[in-house]
C-alpha cells in the first residue's frame, strides 16, 4: 500500500498567448478520490494536459510534486514512471500497436519494478472490467467506440498501477454498465494499492460509482470551492453560474 | 521551348539517336515474327520521340535528367537458356517457397524465361511465353495500347513476355508466381514483361517479384534482407505489367520490387476492371537508386472495384516515385488508394495522384490517400495528390500527410512510460504492420511484413 501525495501548487499554464490555468492549488493524498468540476472552459482538461506534459502546452508557474519529486522538470515518460498516469478523454490511435506490446514495453517501467506477467495480469483486468478480449490484439484505439476506449484506458490503469491517476472525462462516451465497471475498477484500486484519484468530470454521474473523498469546482482556471461529496450534488442541482 | 529555339526550328527536345536502343538492336532479339514486328515498330517510335524531362508535368520531382540511356544496354538475350548462377538459384528456391502454396511459378532471368511449372491444368491458367498463347499477340498491349517512353521502350525490348491467361469461371487456389532476376554485368537493361488476364467470373491472385540476383531478398544471409555482395551494379530495369480483369471477375496482385542500390527502375503496371470485377493489387517498394513505379487502373465496367495499396521505405539516398491514375470511366465505380511508406536518411519519396472521373461515371467513389512518415531530417516526401471530375453525381476524397513519427502518438505510449526511442520504434513497426495487414495473399503477407520491419530499421521485440 502506497502514502504519498500529489501536490498542485499555484499552477498556471496554458496554450502559448493564453494563461488558462491561474494559480491552481490542491492536494491529493494516496487512497484518496477527489473530483475536479467545473464548466466548459474552466481548464479541467488543460489540468490533465499540464500535468502529464502533452506537447503544445506551457507551464508558466507554481509548481506539481509527487512526494517530493518536481513533476514539472520531467519528460511525459519518466512522469509516468514516478507514478502518475493519465486516462486520456481522447485516448489516441496508435496503428499496428497493440496494447499487449505497449504494456509489454511499458511494465518495465512501472514503480516497484517490471511485473511478471502481462498477459496474465492483462486477461485478469479485462474480466473485471468487462474488457472483450478480442480487443486485446487490436490496434491502440483503433476501430474502437468512445466507450471501448475507456475501457481500455482503465484497463491499462489497472495493469500499470500508478500511484496517481488523472481521470480525464472518462465518463464521457461511456454508457450506464461502462460507467459501473470503470468506476467500481477505480474504486477499488484506491484500496487495492492506494491509488491516488483525480477525477475530472462534467457530470455527477460518474460520482455516483466512484465516491469522492473530496471535490473542488474550478473556474477561470483556479479552485474556486472545495468541500466533500455534497459539493457534488450542490453542483448538480444549481449549476456552475454561482461559480462563474 | 525557348523563343530563340522556335526561331531557328530547333527543338532541343529532339529525339535521341542511342546507339544501343535501336530498332536494329530489337529486330535482333529472338521470338515469332509477330513479336519481331512489334518490337521494331514499338524501337522506331521510341527512337522517333523525345525523352521525358523534369519540365513534364508527370515527370515532375523525378530524376529523369540525370538518368543517362547511353549507359545501358539491352541485355539478356546473349543467355537464352536463362542462367541465375549456382548460388542465387538455391536463395531463389527458398524465396518463392516462403511464399507458401502456389498454383505456378515463372522465373525469368534477365528478361528470359528460365522456369516455368504449373500445377493446374489449362483449363484454369494458361501459363508460359506469350509466343506460345494462340491469343499472344492480341494479349500483349491489350491494356496498356498506347504506350509512351519507358513502356515503349519495353515493347521494344521485352524478351520473352510472360502470360497469366485465368480461364473464365475458374477459381485459382493459390497464387502464381513470377519472379523476375536481374543479374550480370553493370550497364545491362532489363525489360520484364508480364500479361495477366482474369477471365470473366474467374478469381485469382499473382505475386510478381522484381529482384537483383545479388542484393535484397536473395542476399546471401538470410538473417539481414538488405546486405548486399559487394558495392551495386548500375542496372536499368524496366517492367511492365497489364492486369486485364474480366467482368465479374477478381485478381489480386501483389508485387514486390527488391532490386539493387545503384539501379534505375520504371516500372509501369496497367489495370483494366470490368463490370461487377474487382482489383486488389499491393505494391512493395524497397529497392532500386531511383526507382519510379507508375499504376494506371481505369474502371471500364459498371461497378467495377479496385483497392489500390502501396508499401514503401527509402533508405541512403535512394529517390521512390509513384505516380497513380484511378481513371473513372463507368457508373457506379469504386476505387480505393492508400500508399504508405517512409523515408530515411537522405532518401526522398514522390507520389503524385490523379483521379479522374469521367462524364458519365455517375455515382462513383474515390478515394486517394497518401501518408509519408520522414524519419530523418534529411529526408523528404512530396505528396501531389489531384483531382479531375467530369461528373456531379460522385463522390471523391483525398488526402495526404507527410511528417515525423506523429507527436500525439508518441505522447500517448510515453504517457504509459514508454521512453521515447522506445515509443518511435513501436509507432514505426506499427506503420508498417498496420499496412501488412492489408496484404491480399496471405502466402506474401510474411514476407512482405518481414521486409518491412528489416527495412524500416525496426523489429518487434
């Protein structure tokens, strides 16, 4: 079972000409679920971006660490092999790559050193989440449906097993079982081995399945509330406009 | 033309006087008068034309002015038994039975035909020179009947041309085999010729490979694909193929070319697709100094189909041309083209597309796309794709990309901890497989995978 914790620090960044994120600040500790709201707009996505170092995007100031390690300084690739991983809301195709050589490539690298088997731990995941093994040997995201793609991004999670990961909208796309099984596997994960969560979402449906310990409503690139599951229903109920 | 040149009558276009390209040269090369005939006439318009140039539109990016014809000679027919030396023979055996199962194998060597095996009677393919088909002469030019430049050339200097005549309604299992070896000494010109007519509701699939005796596929470690016996031999090499598929038929046809570094390729394959007939050739592009491989596939009956595939990787300095014509000229005709390939170290690539859809061709649809993955700084791709439509009622779509190992790519395996040599590697294979796969005959999938990977500097591991 991992401690750690994930700390965002007065983060701004954005796109070049445009500071989306203005000061950011929040902390997730390992175990922990918290859910990242907000309207179109706000910067969730360009949080989930920043944080993993997708190219296109700038840092500006403040600072993330994953106890204690500058995320920031690092390239995407050993960001990930620190602990964090991002389920894309967008996950991309790769042709010709199928998942089991990228985790084959990729278990090498996971914190606490390669596991030993990835076809065993692959077939396990995809029962758990309801993962059609015909897709295992497809190509990354190729010929796949939105909710398959999610599906596919826990999947790797769950073979992976960050310390932290970011939820990019992985509730978009999915339907009502999708969204169970995705958030039950997350759930669970948060006691299995301590995953740390960052769950960035629009609606509160996927809050229902994978409860959070605490959300923050973002706004204008910055986190304008914070407070427990509540916060979530209040959201639901009233809109963004009060945080506007 | 420049003002000056008008004035004075010169034309400084005008045609070449070769000494070794003359209709002399093909009078002299053996076969049925007919054949001896067409040889001539064909040597007479050639030596009667003018070379191609860069200044011309489809010869545009090409190196057609450094290619020097004084360099070469027609060769071949000083062996008339054909002879692919004692070591290549045992490697070539071992090539063609890499491909599986097959229904008949022609080797020719340096143009002249040297095996010839079916194991399917004559009721289902007629298999052998095209001297020896009672139809020969009206087979060869059936599809390609106005020949220009480099096909003339071939006309002129084809040895034995090769027939695949697939009986109508008969069903061919496996596919036939054609290998053409290039050998012997530098400055040799090669002109091989292959005839495939699918007879009307036929099916059947031809594997048609264009090789250097001494680099490529019949290299001699069979570990390394592209290890080659010593430096190349500067060769001319000029193949020509006609695919005529009947109505209600289905041909597909794959071909490789694994010729020498310091060869000169113009291939130029021809299709004619009839009515409810479908065409699905894939080409593989690995060899050759420069090589130029022109694919003219014109739909002349209704419904008719092609899928047209293309694999390539350039590596050194090595110049890969490809210029396509999907040629709508029936209602309700599909086409499909995707050429795909890569282009290392110094190398370059050129494809340039035209679809053309003609007045009456209603209802068509065309597709033309074309993605060039550049994997060194100092390589290039130009991608020229065009579009040509007489008629409203169709649909057209093209599309082309040329660039580094795509950025979103690499982000999403790094993303997973993937480091990013790793991560280009994987995208590469993954190029390549993904396009493997879309080889029609499975017998040549394998292979072609196999000499893709070698190729691209990348295997799976």
């Amino acid at each position: 079972m991992s401690t750690g914790e994930l700390v965002i620090e007065d983060l701004r960044a954005g796109i070049p000409g445009r500071e989306i994120l203005q000061g950011l600040s929040l902390t997730v500790r390992s175990g922990e679920v918290h859910a990242v709201m907000g309207p179109n707009g706000s910067g969730k996505s360009t949080l989930a971006h920043v944080l993993m170092g997708r190219p296109g995007y700038e840092v500006l100031g403040g600072s993330v660490t994953l106890d204690g390690i500058d995320l920031l300084a690092l390239p995407t690739w050993q960001r990930a092999r620190a602990g964090l991983f991002l389920a894309m809301q967008h996950p991309i195709e790769v042709p010709g790559v199928s998942l089991v050589e990228s985790l084959t490539a990729a278990r090498q690298t996971v914190p606490g050193g390669p596991f030993p088997d990835v076809l065993e731990r692959l077939n396990a995941e995809a029962a758990r989440i309801s993962f059609d093994e015909r897709f295992l040997d497809r190509s990354l995201n190729v010929d796949l449906s939105g909710g398959e793609r999610k599906r596919n991004e826990t999947l790797q999670l769950g073979v992976l097993r960050p310390r932290f990961a970011v939820l990019d909208e992985i509730d978009s796309g999915l339907d009502v079982d999708a969204l169970a099984d995705v958030g039950r596997r997350v759930q669970e994960a948060t006691s299995e081995w301590g995953l740390g969560v960052l769950a960035i979402t629009h609606f509160r449906r996927l809050l229902d399945v994978l409860r959070p310990d605490v959300v923050h409503v973002l706004s204008g690139g910055r986190v304008v509330a914070t407070g427990g599951a509540e916060l979530a229903e209040i959201v639901d109920r009233t809109g963004y406009a009060a945080y506007t | 033309m420049s003002a000056e040149a008008r004035a004075t009558g010169l034309d400084p276009r005008e045609a070449p006087i070769l000494p070794t390209f003359t209709p002399d040269h093909a009078a002299a090369l053996p076969g049925a008068p007919w054949l001896a005939q067409r040889r001539v006439e064909a040597a007479e318009a050639f030596s009667s034309s003018p070379l191609p140039t860069e200044k011309d539109e489809v010869w545009r990016y090409s190196r057609i002015d450094d290619l020097d014809l004084e360099r070469f000679r027609p060769t071949g027919s000083e062996h008339p038994g054909g002879d692919p030396g004692p070591s290549s023979s045992g490697r070539l055996h071992a090539l063609v039975d890499g491909l599986g199962a097959r229904s008949g194998l022609v080797v020719t060597i340096n143009g002249v035909l040297a095996t010839l095996s079916s194991s399917v009677g004559d009721d289902v393919v007629v298999l052998g020179r095209a001297t020896d088909h009672p139809e020969g002469a009206d087979l060869l030019g059936a599809v390609l009947a106005d020949p220009h430049d480099f096909p003339l050339l071939n006309d002129a200097f084809a040895i034995d041309p090769v027939v695949i005549d697939v009986q109508a309604g008969a069903t061919v299992a496996d596919p036939v085999v054609v290998v053409h070896v290039v050998s012997g000494a530098a400055g040799g010109a090669v002109f091989p010729r292959t005839v495939v007519r699918t007879g009307a509701g036929a099916t059947a699939g031809v594997i048609e490979i264009v090789v250097d005796a001494d680099s490529g596929l019949l290299a001699d470690a069979p570990t390394d694909l592209f290890s080659s016996a010593g430096p190349p031999v500067e060769r001319l090499v000029v193949p020509v193929t006609e695919l005529k598929v009947g109505d209600g038929a289905s041909l597909a046809y794959v071909s490789i070319q694994s010729l020498g570094g310091a060869t000169w390729q113009m291939a130029h394959q021809a299709s004619i697709i009839g009515a409810d007939a479908t065409l699905s050739s894939y080409a593989v592009a690995l060899g050759g100094s420069y090589a130029r491989l022109r694919t003219d596939s014109a739909l002349m009956g209704e419904s008719g189909a092609s899928r047209l595939r293309a694999a390539f990787i350039g590596r050194d300095d090595q110049m890969l041309d490809f210029r396509t014509l999907q040629d709508h000229r029936a209602p309700r005709t599909t086409s499909d083209l995707l050429f795909m390939g890569a282009v290392a170290d110094r190398s370059h690539s050129v494809y340039s597309g035209l679809i053309r859809v003609r007045r009456g061709a209603v209802k068509s649809d065309a597709m033309q796309t074309n993605h060039n993955l550049v994997l060194d700084e100092g390589a290039h791709a130009d991608s020229v794709p065009n579009l040509d439509i007489e008629e409203n009622d169709v649909k057209c779509s093209h599309g082309s990309t040329v660039g580094p190992v795509d950025e979103d790519q690499r982000y999403y395996l790094e993303s997973r901890g993937i480091e990013p040599g790793r991560a280009e590697q994987l995208i590469v294979a993954g190029f390549f497989e993904s396009i493997a796969d879309q080889v029609p005959l499975p017998g040549a999938r394998d292979l072609i995978g196999r000499a893709l990977a070698e190729r691209s500097g990348v295997s799976h591991g």
